[in-house]
C-alpha cells in the first residue's frame, strides 16, 4: 500500500477502536462556558495542539474542517457558529466519519446549544476539497498535513488556497522536526501515519505556506511534543519534535516578503521623541512595538544603536504591524 492508504487503514482501525493518547496532546481540550465534550470524543482527540483560536473566530464564520476524527473540533468550532452547515468537516475514512456522527449526536445530548445539523460530514480528503472557490472564512486541519510527504503537502496548500476566501484564514497544528528527519524514518509509512516521522523542520513548514501565496503567517503557539530516542529510532542522537499551531491569511504577499510574526517585539531606545523608519512604523521610547520578523530584521538593520529586539515567544495572538 502507498503511505496514505497505509494511514488510511490506521485511522480506520482507531476510528472503531480508539487509541488513548495517541498522539501528541496532553492537554484539556478547550475549555468554553457550556461546553461539554463527551468523554468517547476525547478519547478520540488525534491531534497535536489545537485549531480552535477564539480570536479567529468572530462574525460566525463558516469553517472547513479537514480530517474530522473523533469530532471535538468541529464540536468546538460550532460553539462560535451556531447555524446549519456552519462547520463542514471533510474525512476520506468511512469509519471515521461514522464516528464523527455518533460522537455529535452524544454532543447534542450533552449540549442544549448545540444541534447535529451544525456540523455538515463530507466524504472527501485534502486534495479534493468538495467546496467551491473562495467559499469558507476559515479551514482547519489538526495534524495531518505532517503526514504528507512534500509534494502532497504542495498540492494539499494549494487545495486549502483555493476554497479559502479572499482575507480568510488555515489554520493549523502540526508536529514540525528540530532537524531534518533521517530518510529511514521517513520512509516508515506507519511512523508516519502516527505523525512522528513525517514532519518539516520550522523553516521549511512556513516557506511551504509562502510558496503556496499566503502572505502573512502568525505563530499561535510551539511547545515540544516527543523526543525520539536513539535505540527505539535508530539515530546518532536523540531528535525532538515539537507541536506548532499557526494561522495563515490568504492576503497578497509584500513586495519585499510574506509577514510572519513569531512573538518578536522592537523597543526604541533613543533620545528623541519617536522614531520614524519611513516604512510605516512610529515607535515611541521604551514601549515595545509587536514587529514580524522581517521588521525585526530590517529595524536591527538600519537602527542597531536604538533599537532592541526581544526574541520570538511562539505565541503570538495579534496586534502590532509589519
């Protein structure tokens, strides 16, 4: 079987038989005022951090969701967009789907605010999107794109772009590699049905974002999420991979490069009164201004005597200019 069919028999296998703690999140899930996620759901949670962002969720937003699992997120996102169809939830894994419904309908037991037709179950898969062009504020995916390998991932972006709105959003959470991961991990498709061998390094994950013409990426949070041993893996030394979620906005790319904000802040440490860079950014004295990096760059650059710069975060929920 090719990598994906191997990863579809997987996830047919857990879909029916759930697997505990699977993957890579530990947390609760999200906790919101009259929100109850049933318990099967979050035995259920495959995923690797979250895609469910309040802030990215004003105005009742019409949300795709690819690869619907257990159901928690597209549970989740209904909270914010309580009207028939507002969530479109996307599974090629027949069983998967079939749990996703059960799941729901436990939900709409246990939530009076919520009804099954919220949340609309599609057969489908990532590079066969059944929506139209331009047609969602907001898609989502929760560890799976990790899973493709790199021309899957192009063609996957590329699918997401198109369904997506002018000014919408992905949103995502993957795991991503500390260094490139050995070709003899990334050729064991079961290793990479369990999202630990699949994974880009940063770089390569956000450049894979640029490529497709998204032109602002925002990084909502980076945490470590496995460390595979040298024994287990058969590696020189041990390799850690960490759980990224980010937000990217189909918006033009800049002339001189896509924005992407990391947590960085810049903070004039001049005499005069502000500083003005002539590129749209007026900073006053000793108050921290949230900056992309390539501000950050080009402020260090050109001012390396009155600007500090405070290192990325990796939690970055808004503000500031680029």
């Amino acid at each position: 079987m090719s990598y994906l069919e191997t990863t579809a028999k997987f996830y047919s296998d857990v879909a029916e038989d759930p697997m505990v703690g699977l993957c890579c999140v530990q947390s609760t899930p999200l906790q919101l005022p009259g929100l109850n996620v049933p318990t099967l759901m979050q035995e259920m949670n495959y995923g690797c951090g979250t895609t469910v962002h309040p802030s990215e969720l004003s105005g009742d937003p019409t949300v795709l969701y690819v690869g619907v699992g257990g159901g928690i997120e597209a549970l989740q996102f209904s909270y914010f967009s309580r009207r028939p169809q507002a969530i479109i939830a996307v599974d090629p894994v027949d069983s998967m789907r079939v749990a996703a419904q059960r799941n729901l309908a436990i939900a709409a037991a246990e939530n009076d605010w919520f009804d099954t037709s919220f949340v609309d179950i599609r057969e489908g898969d990532a590079f066969n999107l059944p929506l139209p062009d331009n047609s969602v504020d907001v898609m989502a995916q929760n560890c799976l794109f990790n899973i493709f390998e790199p021309n899957d991932l192009a063609r996957a972006l590329k699918e997401a772009y198109r369904v997506i709105k002018p000014g919408g959003r992905l949103v995502m959470s993957d795991p991503i590699a500390t260094r490139p991961i050995p070709l003899h991990l990334q050729q064991d498709e079961r290793l990479r049905a369990l999202c630990l061998s699949g994974a880009l390094t940063y770089n390569e994950y956000i450049q894979a974002l640029i490529d497709t013409g998204f032109g602002q990426v925002e990084i909502r949070a980076r945490r470590p999420y496995r460390l595979l041993g040298k024994e287990t893996y058969k590696l020189n030394q041990p390799l850690l991979l960490e759980s990224l979620d980010s937000v990217a906005f189909k918006v033009p790319i800049p002339p001189d490069g896509a924005c992407v904000f990391t947590g960085k802040t810049a903070v004039y440490a001049g005499n005069e009164d502000y500083l003005d860079d002539r590129a749209g950014h007026i900073m006053q004295p000793g108050i921290p201004l949230a900056v992309c990096d390539k501000t950050a760059t080009n402020l260090a650059s050109r001012f390396p005597n009155d600007i500090v710069l405070t290192p990325s975060t990796w939690f970055y929920d808004g503000g500031g200019c680029c």
